[in-house]
C-alpha cells in the first residue's frame, strides 16, 4: 500500500534536489562583484524609503480567514462526492443542508461586506 | 524494493527531461505567436527557427551574477525559488500520460506515480506553490516584491476554492479519487456516439476549472502578482540568474501541468474516440493514445498562450469579485444541481 508512495517521495525529493543544484551552480558560475547600489532595494531607481516590513491591508487577512472557512467546507464536500452514488438521497438532503448553511455565511459575509475592494 | 526506486528514478529523470525540452518549446512558441500578434519577429537567430533561444538564455542567466540585496532575508530568498520549482516538477506525478503499455512482458501503467488519492494530492501539491511566491515577496524586504506576493497568495487561495469544487462535480460523475480511473470513465460512449468525456457531462465545472487554472497559474488574464507597469514583475523584482530563472521555469511547468490536468479530467484524457476499432496492437494503440494525449495538452497550452495575447488584465477588485461573487456560488451550484441530475436519472 505505501510501497505506491515511493515514486511520489523520489519525485518530490528530486524537485528539491533539482532547485539546490541549480541555485548552487549559479553562484558557483557567476560573477561576484558587489557594490551598495547593486545590494540596495530596487524603488525604480530612487533611494529605497523605509522598509517593506510594515502594516498592509487587513483585507488580504480576511481573505485568508474566509479561505480556511470555505476551503474546509470543500475537503468534507470530497468524501460524500465519492460515494454519492452509495449514499444516494440521504446524502444529497443532509449535504445540501449543509451546503446551504454555508451559502447562508456567504451571503452574510457579502453583506457585511468583507468581499469588498475598494 | 530497490527495483520500485530505481524505476521511480529513471521515471523521474525522463519526466524532468520532457519537461524541461517542452518548456524550451512553449517559450519559443509563446515568443513568436506573441510577435506574431504584435507585428514583431520574434527570436529567429538562435538554432532552426530561434528554437534554441530559450536554452540560450537559460545558459545566460546561470552565468549571471546572483544578487541578494542587502536588506532581504538571504536563507528564505534562496529557498523561495526552491520550492516554487519543486512544487511545480512534483505535480505531475500524479497524471497518467497513457492506459497501459506492454514493455519487457509486463504491463506498466503510464503515470509516474499510482496512488488511489490522485487527485487529494495534485490539489495539496498545486497549493503549496503560493509558499514559493509568497515567502520571495517577503523575503526580498521591497515593497513591489511584498505587494506582488500578498496580492499572489489571495489571489491563489481565492480560486483555489472554486478549483477544489469545480473538482467535486466531476467526483461525482466518476466516483473514484484515481485520475486513471477518472479517464477510463471518459472512454465509453453517450447515446453510442459522443465520447463520455467531462466536458459534456460536467461543462459549467470545465469552466469554473480552466478560469481557475489560469489564475492559478498566475497567467494573464490573472497575472496581478507580477503586473508589469504597477509592481515592475512583482514577487521576483529583486531576484537576478538562474533564481529567476527557476520562477519562470516553474511558470512554465505549471502552465503544463495546468494543461494535462484539465485534458485529464474533462478532455478524456489518452482516450482518441473510436480509436479501439481502427484494430490496432496494443502496443500500437498504446503509442496512439499517449500521443493522443500530448496533442491533447499541446492544444491547450496553446490556447492558454493565446489568451495571454489576447485579453488585457484585470483590476485587482475585478478580480477578487470574480472569485468569490461569481465562481464560487456558480461552482457550489453545480454541485448542487449534478447531484440533483444523478439522482433523477
């Protein structure tokens, strides 16, 4: 059973061992020959103001929030998808109850307005 | 034991050799149909037709000096380009190319790797690409590079979901988490002539799938994390060489994987209607449907070329209202009505 694994543990450590070599290589073959302009954060061409490290938007944090909500609704959605043709009418009034639940946080989240962007 | 990794490597070492020749093809053609489209020429000097120029750049960027500016994170601006590349080289593993082939007496089956949650895994592997973008936008401490990464990472998740149940509708049609068993549900016939594939039995769920794809594959229309005119080429600003090189690398593979699994889950896969009557060895119907499903994927990477051409780019709140105000209800709306239709029927 795990035996079926195996190609997928070499395929991911060989994508791995593929970027290391190539990275490795390139500050093998290339030049070095640095200077404060070169080494400076790029700001089209103006001395850099500040850092990146500061606050941004909250609404790329509630996207992430909303991602995890809805993203979990979808991996439960995938079992019952499997056997919909063994759990038959059961099946599909329990998980549309469930679905409309989630359609119903949806339309609340939309209200409220956290899919705004502007 | 050792014969499973010994074969998982060979495979491994083709795989990534197709890859990497596919790629210099797709980034000439992509050159010249864009010349074409522009009224340009496009790289003709290099090798027949400028075939060679990507591999000649290739060539360039590794002798390039690698920068890393002073103020980034040196340990996770390296590791950035890693994982994006590894992410993009493991997705395939999991798409069968072919049915099976009689080689050296046996049966093999044409996949790199078999496992019964084919699918589970491409979705798990396709979403630990954003880490890649994400972790170059930050580590680079600049503020295009950080824009470019958050705007790539909502984005990515954003369409992930209608791509994960765009997914579920074809589940139920098949019943069966393995993509080889998905595409051999693709080979019967509908009313005895029309090929059983996805896209007429699941067509709102192929569309929901290959907007998806393309924004997950960061390619315009999509292509707001590394916008040109706004964030000068986003989350890889600050990278130079062959680190570069490897974000576009991965680009490219992802565009192919992207394509493979759209063929495999609702173009049929190998499958060539009516090609088991043209009374073929098995051998022969074998080489015919793997190359079957090569033109299969060149088609829409193709298409995937042309509307990069084509389209102009979206707004980022366009964007963002696409996914979650259309594609989402349209994709939990398909579940629904599939389920409705299986059951009546």
């Amino acid at each position: 059973m795990l035996e079926t694994y195996i190609p997928i543990f070499v395929v991911i450590a060989g994508g791995i061992v593929f970027g290391i070599v190539m990275v490795k290589l390139n500050e093998w073959l290339g030049p070095r020959r640095p200077t404060d302009e070169k080494l400076s954060t790029y700001e089209s061409g103006m001395e850099p103001v500040r850092t990146a490290r500061e606050r941004f938007s909250v609404k790329f944090y509630m996207v992430a929030v909303l991602f995890i909500l809805f993203d979990i609704e979808v991996v439960f959605l995938y079992p019952w998808a499997v056997a919909f043709k063994e759990l038959g009418v059961a099946g599909y009034i329990t998980m549309t109850v469930f679905i409309v639940i989630l359609l119903i946080g949806l339309f609340y989240v939309w209200r409220k307005g956290a899919l705004e962007w502007d | 034991m050792d014969n499973v990794y010994l074969v998982s490597v060979v495979k491994f070492v083709m795989y990534v050799a197709i890859v990497l020749i596919s790629v210099i093809l797709i980034g000439w053609l992509e050159r010249r149909i864009s010349a074409f489209m522009q009224n340009r020429t496009g790289p003709n000097r290099v090798g027949p037709f400028g075939l060679l120029q990507i591999l000649i750049d290739v060539v360039k960027l590794l002798l390039k000096e690698d920068i890393v500016p002073k103020s980034a994170n040196k340990r996770i601006h390296d590791l950035a380009p890693i994982i994006s590349i590894a992410v993009a080289l493991s997705t395939f593993a999991v798409v069968p190319f072919g049915n099976t082939i009689e080689m050296f007496g046996s049966e093999v089956k044409l996949m790199i790797a078999d496992v019964n949650v084919g699918i589970l895994y491409m979705l798990s592997i396709t979403s630990l690409g954003v880490y890649g973008l994400t972790l170059a936008g930050w580590a680079s401490n600049n503020k295009y590079s950080l824009l470019g990464g958050l705007r790539s990472s909502a984005q990515m998740i954003s369409y992930e979901l209608s791509m994960g149940l765009s997914i579920i509708g074809v589940l139920m049609v098949s019943g069966t988490l393995r993509l080889d068993q998905i595409v051999l549900h693709q080979t019967s016939y509908l009313g005895g002539w029309l090929p059983a594939w996805n896209i007429f039995l699941q067509p709102v769920a192929f569309i929901t799938f290959a907007v998806a794809a393309f924004a997950e594959t960061n390619r315009l229309p999509f292509d707001l994390p590394e916008a040109e005119p706004e964030l000068v080429a986003g989350y890889h600003t600050e990278y130079t060489g062959l680190k570069f090189g490897l974000f576009m690398l991965a680009e490219y593979s992802n565009v192919i994987t992207a394509s493979a699994v759209i063929v495999t889950l609702f173009l049929g896969g190998w499958h060539l209607p009516y090609a088991e009557y043209l009374g073929l060895s098995p051998f022969g119907l074998s080489i015919l449907q793997i190359l079957t499903f090569c033109v299969k994927v060149a088609l829409v990477i193709l298409f995937f070329i042309v509307v990069r051409w084509t389209i102009p780019r979206f707004r980022y709140d366009q964007l963002m209202n696409l996914g979650w105000k259309v594609m989402l209800p349209v994709a939990i709306a398909n579940v629904l009505v599939t389920g409705l239709v299986l059951l009546v029927i």
